[in-house]
C-alpha cells in the first residue's frame, strides 16, 4: 500500500471515529432529555432539571459535547423548567 493511500484511509477511520461519538453523544443528551420528563408528561422535578442542567455544562466545558449539541439540550432542558 503506497503512503499516499495509507493516509487517506487513517483520515477516513478518523472521520468515521468522529462521527460514531458525534452519534453517541447525541443519543446520550436525547436518553437524558426524555428520562428528564415523569410518566405523566408534567415534567421533572426542578432540583432534577437544574441537576441535569450541570451535567450539560459540565460535559460541554470537558469537551464531550459539541456547542450545538451543549446549546439545543440546554435550551430544552430550560424549557422544562417551571417558574412559578
């Protein structure tokens, strides 16, 4: 295999890599986004949601979430939220 090729195909399994843990990271924000909601559809308790809201900043400032991902699952995270 000439170098040339060789490189092409390490770049390759570079972007596959990145994509699968792109996919994982955004399957885990949508299992946390729907484990956020109660059987009854009215929501988690407030502690939870702000719990949960931690651990997406947290994630994102390790550099295990990307700034859209952090962005999208904090914004519904927050929407969850209910001020009285």
């Amino acid at each position: 295999m000439s170098r040339a090729s060789f490189g092409k195909r390490e770049r390759e399994q570079a972007k596959r890599e990145k994509a699968a843990n792109k996919r994982e990271r955004r399957q885990r924000a949508a299992d946390e986004a729907s484990t956020a909601t109660d059987a009854d559809g009215a929501g988690a308790p407030a502690a939870d949601l702000l719990q949960m809201i931690e651990d997406v900043h947290r994630r994102h400032e390790d550099g295990d979430m990307t700034d859209d991902d952090f962005e999208t699952t904090k914004a519904d995270l927050l929407g969850r939220l209910r001020v009285d």
